[in-house]
C-alpha cells in the first residue's frame, strides 16, 4: 500500500520532483561547558526538550558542548536524524532525551571556550545532513577564550546557515561597563554576517516559539 | 540646445524672445490651419469609426452568445424535462407490471364471481309451485246446489281436500321461499368481493390517472420550451441561477468535509509514506492524503453515474444494464474498501496522538522548566476510546457522504454553463456601451480640439476677417463672427 501511494503521488507529481533532503531541518546545538555556565543545566534542559517537541520526521538534531578545543567530532555529544515515521522518529527522541540526561549528569567544567571550533564542526555536520533548513544554537555568553598556541582566524562556512545566541549572559564586567557585552555581541553578529550567514540573539527563554525561523 | 537658450535666441530680453516665439508658432498655426483641422477631424472620425466597429463586433458576439446560451439553455431544460418525462413512464410502466400484470386473472375470478351470482339469482327467481289443476273441476262441482245429504256430504269431504291441499300448497311456497332466501343470503360475500376487487382495480386506475396527469404537465413544460418562448427562457436562467447559488453551496459544505476528511488521515498517512518526504513544496503524506480523497469522489461520481442518477458521463450512462451494474458493485467495493483503510487510518491517527502525547510528557518530566510541566498526559484513560471510535467512524462514514457531492457537482456544471453566459453577455454589453461611449467622446474631442486650435489663432482669424470684409464691403455685416470659418 505504501509503495503504491507513493509511487501514485510521485507520478502526478513527477515534473515538481519528488525529494526529502532539502526541505528537512538540520539544527546543531553548542551547549557552552566553561566556568560558571555548568550552572546554566537547566536551561540547555529546556531548550533540548523544546527542540524535541518542535523537530518533526526527517529532521537532524545534534548537542555538542563548548569546550578547549571543539573542532572534534568527540565533542558532539548526540546527533540523529530522525526516521520518516513519527512512532519511529519519537522512539529517536526519547533515545535522544536519555543521553541528554546522562551526559548533563556527569557534566564537567572545561578550562577554556573554543566557540569558532565549535561553530566550524556544526557547519561541517550541517552541511552533511544536506537539510535545506540549518540551525546552529549557540547556548553561551559568547566569551572566548582560547587555549594557547589554538588558531581560529579563519572565515566560517556559515552561508544560509541561521545561527542564534542563546541565554547570552551578562558578565560581571559587562554590569560594569555595558559596552563591552554589546560590543562581544556586535562582534559575533559580524563574523557571522560575514560568513554568509544570519545572527540573532534570543536571550528570553520563554519566546523560544521564533527559534528556528527564518 | 536647452529650452532656456531656445527662449533667448531671438533677443536677450526673454519675453521679448517669448512673444517672437509665439507669433511665429501662430503665424505657423494659421499657415496650417486647414490641414491641421483636417488631420484632427480625420483623427476623431478614424477613432470614432475604430470604436464603433469593436462595439458593433462586440455586439455582434453578444447577441451569438446569447443565442448559443439560449439554445443551450432551452437544450438542458429539453434534457431535464425529457428525463422526468421518462421517469414517469418507468413508473407508469412499474405499475402497470406489477399490478395489472393479474388482471387476466382478476378479470377470470370476476366473471366466475359473476356467473355464480347470476346462477344464484337465476335460482332465486323461480316461480314457486301452482294450486293443482283439480282445483277448477271442484269450482264446477261447488256450483251444485247442496240439497242432497249425500251431495252436501261430498262437498264438505272437497272442502275438506281443499284446505289441506291449500294448507300444503302454502307449506310448499314457505319452503320454497326459504331457500330462495338462503341463496340470496349466499350472494352476499360474492357482492362484497366484487366489490373489494373493483376497488382495488380503481385505486390503481386512480394512480395511473396521477401520472398521467404528471406526464401532461410535463409534456405542457416540454411544449413550452421546445417552442423557446422568451417567458420560458426567462424562468430557465433564473432556475439556473438558483441551481447555481443552491449547487455552489453544497459544494463549498463538501469542500469543508473534504478539508476534515484530510486532516483524519493526513498524520497517519505520514507512517506509512514516511513524514519526511516532499513531493514540490507538499508532503508526500498530505498529497497521498489528497489523493485518496480525490480517489473516492471519482470512485463516488462513478457510483453515482453508474445507478443513473447523475449524467456527467454520457458513455457509462450508454452501457448496458449488465455492465452498468458490474461498474456500480465495483464502484461500491473500491469505496468500501477506502472507507475501511480511513476508518484503519483513523485509529492509528488517535495511537499517534497518544504517542505524541506521551513524548510531550515526558519531555515536559525529563528536567528542563519544571513551570511548563503539565499532566496533560494523564487524561481520563476510561473515556479515551471515545474519541477513537468517532474518528474511525467519521473516517468511515465520510466516503461515501462524499460520494453524494456528485449530485450538487453536475447541477453546478450544468448551471455554470448558463450562468457563465449570462455573465459574458452583461460584460460583453457594458463593453460594447463603453465603446460607444469612447466613440462619441472621440468625435466631441476632435471637435474641441478643432475649436482650441482657432482660439490659439483668432488674432490671425479675426484680420482675416476683416481683410475680407474690407474686400467686400456689405458681407462683413452679414457673416459676422462666424465669416472667417
């Protein structure tokens, strides 16, 4: 029956083309693990959980973490694609949700942030997927701070990529002098901007509705 | 070269160089007057005639249209009055077949029931018995005088006989008219089931005498449209309309019920063609959805077309009955058949549902903003089947309520058809008017135009006119003002 209905529909609609890849979502998450951000558990929680709910059959969903040194395919911490059955693509998620669960219980601080790493793999991984619809959430305060002797000055392949800043928070210098969180802002919406690719920041977790549009 | 160096070319001064710019451009004016009118006039006439042409072809197709609509209106209404006309027959014929098919039995029990009451009155009719002929031998002998003891003697032994006899006699005639009496008695249930049957046979004459009369209006409307009286033609298109507004209605209802059918089997459709497929910019699961749904109406249409009740294919209404019925039960089995996939398709909607459901719970459980957690997985599980059972029922019982959207959908083809035509022609007339309209606009504007031009040149028109008038003398005063033209 199956076979059929879909051979029936792709024959009437055989001069539009019958495809999956480019109209599926691809979304990579990079989940900040320095310092004091270990603290923000919940909220990474919150946001895994709303992508879950909202990626449909089809989709390809990663988590990551924000460490020293985060162009590594060891850094993803979960990736999937989920099938093209609902009840399959829900087993996937709650599979999904498991790891999420055992990797934020055993969560460890890393000594640096290599955010352009990170950013550099998702692109990577996202270009792979050859979804039509990618997504990288950046859950950070966007501060880098790169091990010594680590080299990131290069362009980022983020063309038709949408990144979004996540929970950007606000440092105890930048309480002190507001410039500078808007300048580290300004700073990453132009590397990105620059790489081809569309920055926004979404620090109100509870409008998370917009997330993946656009 | 610039205006302003243009204005400056005859003098430094520019209205100097403005007004010798304007009597050269008059003086040119006057120059030309006659082929300048000439060439305007023959513009306004050239547009005038264009516009009176296109208005007078548009015409031309209005009124073909509207024979065409007419005849096609005159045509489906022959059509449709045909049809009933036959309907009734079939229904003449109906009754015919099935009650008067007896009536050469009804007519042999009539005749028998007949024969039996005339044998029975025939009996009750006989004459009784006669006094015996003695009876006028005694007269004679009663008339001797009865002075003899011996003659007295027998005359009483006759008296005697005679009352006996007589006594006997009216025994006889009692008897007699008794039995007369219980033949007529048994005559009785013959009469009443002659007149039961004869009842029965005017009831169905009096059916009969109905659908005659329903065929006699009916051939009066055919009458009245095969001679296309404009009385008639009216009351069609304003029939038609109506059918168009009622069909179009019904129409837009089933849409609705099409756009509910969708959504019942548009997510379960996705687990078995997969949700992450596309097909263009559509899923392959809604479009699957789509066609099952636009399978059944046709599979509907056909059912309909099959059974006769709707004309929209002239060649399966043309098959024989055999064939006709074969593609009626195959109609129905295909539609049966989808009806059950939908009712399946139903309740595996309701299982996803239930699934989501569950994931949504446990995503709202498994850490995260505890605030957004909420037991909406924990609804009441004994009145969960309800629902489920209303889909599948809704997925079953749709089909073949959209197997009637083939009614509505013929009357809307038939009635667009006119109504379409009517709506040309009104655009058609109000082209054709506007063009008239742009017609004279453009004579009137040639000749303002015309006008116009002498109002830039009067200077020149006016010493013109008094040059002639000085050449003349005596006509000046007569032209006057208008002389010059």
């Amino acid at each position: 029956m199956r076979k059929m209905l879909i051979a029936l529909a792709c024959t009437v609609m055989v001069a539009t083309g019958c495809s999956s890849g480019s109209h599926g979502r691809a979304v990579y998450l990079l989940v900040d693990t320095s310092g004091t951000y270990t603290k923000e558990v919940d909220r990474a929680n919150a946001i895994i959980n709303y992508l879950l709910g909202t990626l449909e059959p089809g989709d390809s969903f990663a988590v990551a973490r924000i460490d020293s040194a985060s162009f590594s395919e060891k850094d993803i911490i979960a990736r999937v694609t989920f099938a093209d059955q609902p009840t399959k693509a829900n087993d996937q998620k709650r599979a999904f949700r498991q790891a999420m669960t055992q990797f934020f219980s055993n969560l460890h601080a890393a000594k640096y942030t290599d955010i352009r790493g990170g950013l550099l793999q998702a692109a990577e991984w996202l270009h792979e997927t050859g979804a039509g619809d990618r997504h990288i959430l950046v859950f950070s305060d966007l501060k880098e701070e790169l091990p010594p002797g680590n080299k990131r000055d290069f362009k980022l392949p983020l063309k038709g990529t949408s990144v979004v800043a996540l929970n950007v928070a606000k440092l105890r210098p930048d309480q002190v002098d507001p410039k500078r969180y808007l300048k580290r802002v300004d700073m990453w919406r132009e590397r990105v901007t620059n790489a081809g690719g569309d920055f926004r920041v979404i620090n109100d977790l509870s409008r998370l509705d917009g997330l993946l549009k656009g | 070269m610039s205006p302003s160096e243009l204005l400056n070319v005859w003098s430094s001064t520019p209205a100097l160089s403005a007004a010798v710019w304007l009597v050269l451009l008059v003086t040119a004016l006057y120059l030309a007057r006659r082929p300048a009118h000439e060439l305007i006039a023959a513009t306004g006439r050239i547009g005038e005639r264009g516009l009176r042409l296109a208005a007078h072809a548009i015409r031309r197709g209005e009124t073909l249209l509207a024979r065409r609509n007419r005849e096609v209106l005159l045509g489906m209404a022959a059509e449709s009055v045909e049809r009933d006309i036959e309907r009734e027959f079939e229904r003449v014929s109906t009754v015919v077949n099935r009650d008067l098919a007896g009536y050469p039995a009804l007519q042999r029990e009539l005749h028998q029931i007949i024969t039996q009451i005339d044998e029975d009155y025939r009996d009750a009719t006989q004459v009784p018995p006669m006094p015996p002929p003695w009876t006028e031998a005694i007269d004679a002998v009663a008339k001797i005088e009865a002075k003899d003891p011996m003659v007295a003697q027998v005359l009483d032994d006759i008296r005697g006989t005679l009352d006996k006899s007589g006594r006997r006699a009216l025994e006889q005639h009692r008897k007699e008219t008794k039995r007369r009496h219980g033949l007529l008695k048994r005559m009785l249930p013959y009469w009443r089931g002659l007149s039961g049957k004869l009842r029965a046979v005017s009831s169905q004459i009096t059916g009969l005498d109905e659908r005659a009369g329903k065929i006699d209006a009916h051939m009066e409307r055919y009458e009245g449209i095969r001679s296309g009286a404009d009385a008639t033609v009216r009351t069609l298109s304003s029939s038609s309309l109506t059918q168009f507004l009622i069909a179009g209605l019904v129409l837009v209802v089933a849409t609705f019920g099409g756009i509910i059918n969708f959504h019942l089997i548009a997510l379960p459709m996705s687990e078995m063609v997969g949700g992450g497929s596309y097909i263009g910019s559509m899923k392959t699961a809604d479009v699957a959805a789509l066609v099952i749904i636009m399978v059944e109406i046709t599979m509907g249409l056909f059912f309909m077309e099959s059974l006769r009740i709707t004309r929209l294919f002239p060649v399966i209404g043309a098959l024989d009955d055999r064939k006709r019925r074969a593609m009626a039960w195959t109609a129905f089995t295909f539609l049966v058949v989808l009806a059950g996939i939908e009712s399946a398709l139903a309740y595996m909607r309701d299982m996803l549902a239930a699934d989501q459901q569950a994931l949504v719970s446990m995503l709202s459980s498994a850490g995260g903003s505890s605030s957004e957690i909420t037991a909406e997985g924990g609804g009441n599980a004994t009145f969960h089947w309800i629902p489920a059972v209303g889909q599948m029922l809704l997925g079953f019982i749709l089909p073949f309520a959209l197997t009637f959207v083939a009614i509505p959908l013929e009357s809307f083809v038939h009635s667009a058809r006119t109504v379409l035509g009517v709506v040309t022609i009104g655009v058609l007339r109000a082209l054709a008017t506007v063009l008239r309209v742009a017609a004279a606009v453009s004579r009137a504007v040639a000749h303002a135009l015309i006008q116009a031009y002498d109002v830039i040149i009067f200077l020149p028109l006016a010493i013109e006119r008094l040059a002639r008038g000085a050449r003349v003398p005596g006509r000046g005063k007569s032209t006057g003002p208008e002389g010059g033209r």
